[in-house]
C-alpha cells in the first residue's frame, strides 16, 4: 500500500502517493501543485480538485485548486520593490496595476527521487528559477526550488528546500492557497486558529501592516461555527502554534500545521459565504512585505543570502473519530 505510481491528468504526468488511509495526487509538470488527496477511508476529497474539464480554468489561475504554491504570495503594490541594490518589477496582473500570488503558476518540475519502505513513500521535485525567461525577468536572483512530499499513514509531510544560487540577497516569500471541502455544510463545520491579530488592508486590498483586534474572530481561539462565515482575511499569528484544526462535528477533520519559525501569518479564504470549500493559507510573508515599513521578523521577509539553503516545513494529518481509526 506504501507505494507511488503514475497516473496522468489531461495528458499529464502525475504521481501518486498511496497509504492505506489516503491517496495523493501530484502533478509535478502543471506547477508542482497536490491537486488532490481522498480519504480511502471515509471516500471523500480533502482538497478541491480540478476536474479535466476545469484545465483552461487551471492554466488561467491554478491557484483555485488543491495546494498551489504561492511564491511569494498576496498582493505587491504596483508589483515593484528594491532590495539590496536590485529593482524588482513584477507584472501587473490585479486590479489597480498590483500584482498577486507571485512568479509561480504553472512551471514544469521535475521529478528527482522517489522512495517507497515500510513506513511510507515520498516524491521529491526540483525547479530552477532561471529556466524560466519569464520569472528571471521578473525576479533577477537565480533560486533553485525543491519539494518532497511525504506520505505516512494518515499524515503527508511537505517539505521545501530553496537555495539562492545568485550573488546577491534574495527577499524570499512563500504561501500555501490550501482549499479544504467542507461538503456545503458550513455549518457541521468548526475552525481553531490560534491568532492575535487581524492585518489591515487598504481600499485597493493590499496590506498596509497596521493591525486591528480579533473582534468577533476571536473565536478562532477556542473553535469557530464556519456558518455564515466570509473570510478573505489576513491574520497574525503572534507567537502562538501555527497550527489549525478543521474539524466536522462528528469527530472527523483535517490538522495544518507549519513551522512557527517562518509561517506567522495565516489567511483565510471562503470567496463570499463558507459553502463548498474553505481556504487555509499559510504565509512565510505578510503581502508586499518589501514595501512596509515594519521589521523583516515582523513582516516575515526572509533575507536568502548567496549560497544560503532555506528548509521548510508543514504538515497535514487527517484526524478520524474513534470508532473510524485505522
């Protein structure tokens, strides 16, 4: 059962990871993105999955499906930054002339190792920035980009490695646009997000860095009925476990869970009312992070310096009630 294979979406290469809990979908040459996980045991899908139909959808934005990447992820104003000595423009591809969800959407990984013992099976993928004219004109500093995902049971490790391999410092960002199902039924549905804060944005959606109290989002602290909620809301984790726990009323649900070293912000996202799918994004930088002026620690402005390697990591484990554990 602890065993990857090929499969292929709309002409494409994919590789799953199966355990005896879960299936996991990866499809490495459309953006290296996990278009699906289903839950052998309750025959469900975890994640929205894009249907081979949805494939000109999926080529416009990817990022609506499964766990896209975003680097760097949220908005930039203007799509333009300097830093150490280097003008950054990225293309201008939101309202107001802004830029969103960064250089990544659909590059062709590949795949370098693959391993399959007792305990589980992995998948690891490589991309190198510079093969792409398209993001190198854009983000000058060369980085190579790799990815294992981990499957164990009823819990998928994924792991990033990035390396600058320029001469010069790279303000690195990375996010998570994870779409979660819940079903359409919001309201069998709770969320615990440990939070501290909610970001301010300003009339063109992009962060400013100032902050707001919880509100009524401090429930979120304790468990949060997802009936009637609308998120696009950007949140600050403030010291507290960068960890969330979806969960349906029957016992049954997913944790998230990321490294609270790098992850400190958390974005949740329903596009209008919670009904089919919920968004948990988990961001290493508050959006056009370069152009606040807030500390990097604050704001989670990694400074990738030459030669330096980065790891990250974040976790998915799929909790089942008593009765149901395997």
């Amino acid at each position: 059962m602890k065993r990857v294979t090929k499969g292929q979406w709309n002409g494409y290469d994919t590789y799953i990871l199966h355990s005896h809990e879960l299936e996991v979908t990866l499809l490495p040459r459309l953006g290296n993105n996990v278009i699906g996980i289903k839950d052998l045991i309750q025959q469900r899908e975890v994640l929205r999955r894009p249907e081979e139909s949805d494939l000109d959808f999926y080529l416009q934005k990817p990022y609506h499906f499964g766990i896209p990447l975003l680097i760097p992820p949220g908005r930039i104003r203007r799509g333009r930054f300097s830093y150490a000595g280097q003008n950054y423009q990225f293309d201008q591809n939101t309202a107001n002339n802004n830029h969103i969800h960064g250089l990544h959407r659909t590059q062709n990984w590949c795949v370098s190792d693959i391993e399959e013992d007792e305990e589980g099976c992995s998948v690891t993928t490589e991309f190198k920035t510079a093969d792409d004219p398209n993001w190198i004109r854009q983000y000058p500093i060369p980085l190579k980009l790799e990815m294992t995902l981990r499957l164990q049971g009823q819990e998928l490790t994924q792991t990033f490695r990035i390396s600058n391999l320029g001469d010069t410092a790279a303000p690195f960002g990375l996010g998570l646009h994870t779409w979660f199902l819940i079903d359409s039924e919001p309201e069998n549905w709770n969320l615990k997000l440990p939070v501290s804060k909610i970001y301010l944005s300003d009339e063109e959606i992009v962060t400013t860095g100032e902050t707001a109290s919880l509100g009524a989002l401090e429930a979120l602290n304790e468990s949060l009925n997802l009936k009637g909620a609308n998120f696009d809301t950007m949140l600050q984790i403030g010291g507290k476990p960068a960890e969330a726990l979806l969960m349906r009323t029957n016992g049954y649900g997913v944790k998230y869970s990321a490294d609270p070293a790098y992850f400190k912000h958390w974005v949740l996202y329903t596009k209008g009312e919670a009904d089919q799918f919920l968004c948990i994004e988990p961001y290493t930088w508050l959006p056009n992070a370069p152009n606040l002026d807030i500390s990097p620690e604050e704001c989670g402005l990694i400074d990738l310096k030459p030669g330096q390697t980065l790891d990250l990591q974040l976790k998915m484990e799929v909790v089942y009630p008593p009765d149901e554990e395997s």
